[in-house]
C-alpha cells in the first residue's frame, strides 16, 4: 500500500473531518502553510498509529491530542496541519509500519519524546 496525499486536517478556525476510514492507520502529521503547491514534499513531524481515522480525528478536534501544545501556536500563526495515513487489516501491522518507519528516521516530535495514540 502507498500512502495517502497529504490532506488538510486543521487550520487555526476548522477541522476538515468529513470522511474517514474505519481500517487501523499509520499516519503522520505535518505542518506548512495553507497554500502547498500540488506534489509538494512535506516534511513528517510525527509518525503513530489509530486504531482507524474517527478515533484520532475525532481525538484531535477534541483536542485531546497530546500534541495539542505542539501544533496550537502553529495553527494560530496561520499554519496548517496536514496528514497522510495508510490504512491495513490489522492494528499489529500498522504498528509494524510503524516502527520500520522510525528505525528508519525519527520525525522531530517523536525525537522529542512525545509519543500520543488516540485512544
């Protein structure tokens, strides 16, 4: 499987929830500004699994997440949060996912210690 584009999930004012995927994900979140160019290349800020989309949308609008502090002043700065996801029959292989993609390289937020699932 390939992972999905990268979909605007948030800015400062709305959360753009409309549809989900009921299948365990492995996403990843970015930040960058409103009006990315087609194609661009984000640059992952952080890598973790959902048990499917609602749960960590509905986490994040929630604002549950406990990467809250991290995107807030962004958003507020007029940032936006992106994320791209790819989905599996199963929580273990997203999990599996996962880890190959942080032995691999490890976005800034996970570095940093910050490791949030939605429950």
């Amino acid at each position: 499987m390939t992972w999905s584009p990268w979909l605007r999930l948030a800015d400062r004012n709305f959360w753009y929830i409309e549809q989900v995927m009921w299948h365990p994900i492995c996403f990843q979140f970015a930040l960058d500004a409103p009006h990315v160019p087609q194609g661009e290349t984000l640059t992952p800020l952080y890598t973790g699994v959902a048990a499917n989309e609602h749960v960590l949308f509905e986490a994040c609008e929630a604002r549950a997440s406990g990467l809250e502090p991290r995107w807030r002043p962004e958003l507020d700065a007029g940032k936006v949060l992106y994320y791209r996801s790819q989905a599996r029959p199963e929580l273990s292989a997203v999990e599996a996912l996962r880890d190959a993609l942080l032995a691999e390289s490890t976005p800034a937020w996970n570095a940093a210690g910050d490791d949030w699932a939605p429950a």
